[in-house]
C-alpha cells in the first residue's frame, strides 16, 4: 500500500517526465477511479493545459495546473501507482487512466484494486483542510516541538496514532512498524506513558526512516540491513538481537515487532 515514500517516488517520476508538457488527452479506461469531477469537466480542465508542479501531503499527490487553480489531485488506494510510457510502449495492466502529452508520450495511473482516487481540489490548504489531515510527517512544520503537542497526552496505542492520517500524514501500517521497531517502541504502547524525550526520539526516528526510504526509492531490498521491512514474516531473526520477529494484530493491521528490542511503555 502506498505510503509516503513510495508517493515521493511517484512524485520524482512525474516531477522528471511530465511537467510543462501540453496535456493533449485524457482518458479512461475505467472512470470509477475518478471522484466528484465528471470525465467531460474533467478533460476539458486539463486539454491544453500543463502540468506545472506537484506538490506531496501525506499519501497525497496535488498537481497544479499551468492556468492556475484547481490542482489535479492523485491517491493511490491500496495498490496505484504511475508509469511513464514512452510513445510506442505499450499501457500496463489495469492502467486506469491515461495523461498523452504532445510528441506521445503518456503517464499513466495504475490501480489493480481500483482504491485510488483522481479528483480536482481548489488548492492544496482547502484540500488539507477539507480532508482534516495533520501535518505532512516530512514537511519542515512537523518539527520535534510540534510532534510532540500533537502527541502529548493523546489516548490509545502509538502505532494507531502514527497511522492517523488527521493526527501526521503520510505514514501507513508498514512504515508504522519500522518506525516503532527502529525507536524500540512495541506498537501497542499507550501514547500517555511515553515520555517528552522518547517521542522526541520518536520524532527524529520517524524522519530519518522516512528520509532513508524515499532515497532508497521506496524499495525494501534497498533499505539498511538493520530495517524490519526486509524482513516482515514471523519467526524471521531480528537483525538486531537476533530474537525471533513476532506477528500480531493491533486494530486489526498485521503489525511486526521484535519483542526483545520493543518493550511495551
Ligand atoms: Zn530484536
């Protein structure tokens, strides 16, 4: 599922192929995976225009359009992503919509589960407001200060609350679990008992793992030996001590954890 390192990486593959390109299409293969915006408004939004700049919050990806607002608004469900087709490649599998720019060239958004949704925002704050997001968990606003308010004395497990799109944006069950497992946090920690210096150090954790990811371009096999992400099956060793890695089940997400490393607060 797409968290906020692998929208980063969709973001670099539209930032180095798409933009200040002449929209000179748009199609649908499947117009379910569009929202609130017919095909026909939705077309004549974007035939003629550019792609101008993106913007990331959270899971989110907000394109501005070169004639100004509205912004083309991209979320990739459970299983979308983007592909850049040169003119004479052929179209991926459950390519859902499709972007043909002048020359040929197309950008296409796939989405085998068809949970990703494509939409048209006014702007990207009435956007963050309108969907009550918190704060992207890389954007320089979500400094340690402004983590910690956002956390202190918030009821229920940790790893719910990172999940919490309203409370930080961008952070999902997989990269929940790394995040807590590279902090020695069991996922089910009451938020309350964690102290000012632990969330801080929760705080710099959550940057450097997401940091780490997006440069890895969101790919497990590329990540340090010592991430939980290359290594999410029960009974695997910890890289770490060793120990055997454990599976259970906090609000329903499959969640990893080394009980050795991850001692509950
Ligand atoms: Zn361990």
């Amino acid at each position: 599922m797409p968290e906020l390192p692998d929208v980063a990486v969709y973001r670099k593959l539209l930032d180095a192929t798409s933009l200040q390109r002449t929209i000179e299409q748009v199609s649908f293969s499947d117009s379910r995976i569009l929202r609130g915006v017919s095909v026909r408004k939705f077309s004549d939004l974007l035939k003629g225009n550019r792609f101008e700049r993106s913007l990331q919050h959270g899971k989110n990806l907000l394109v501005e359009l070169s004639g100004g607002s509205p912004h083309v608004w991209l979320h990739f469900g459970m299983t979308g992503a983007l592909h850049y087709l040169e003119k004479h490649e052929k179209e991926p599998a459950y390519t859902r919509c499709v972007f043909t720019f002048s020359g040929g060239d197309r950008l296409a958004v796939i989405d085998q589960r068809l949970l990703g949704k494509i939409g048209v925002v006014e702007s990207p704050e009435s956007f963050s407001r309108e969907k009550g997001l918190g704060p992207h968990a890389l954007g320089e606003e979500m400094n340690a200060e402004r983590f910690i308010r956002i956390l202190s004395g918030r009821k229920g497990m940790i790893k719910t609350a990172l999940m919490n799109q309203s409370v930080i944006a961008g952070i999902g069950n997989i990269y929940a679990d790394e995040i807590l497992y590279q902090a020695s946090i069991h996922p089910e920690s009451d938020v309350r008992r964690l102290d000012e210096a632990t969330l801080r150090d929760l705080h710099t954790v959550m940057k450097r793992v997401l940091r780490t990811a997006v440069e890895k371009g969101a790919d497990a096999e590329k990540l340090p030996r010592d991430f939980l992400m290359p290594n999410r099956r029960a009974g695997t060793k910890c890289p770490r001590c060793r120990g055997s890695i454990e599976k259970i089940r906090v609000h329903g997400r499959g969640t990893y954890l080394c009980p050795r490393c991850q001692k509950r607060e």
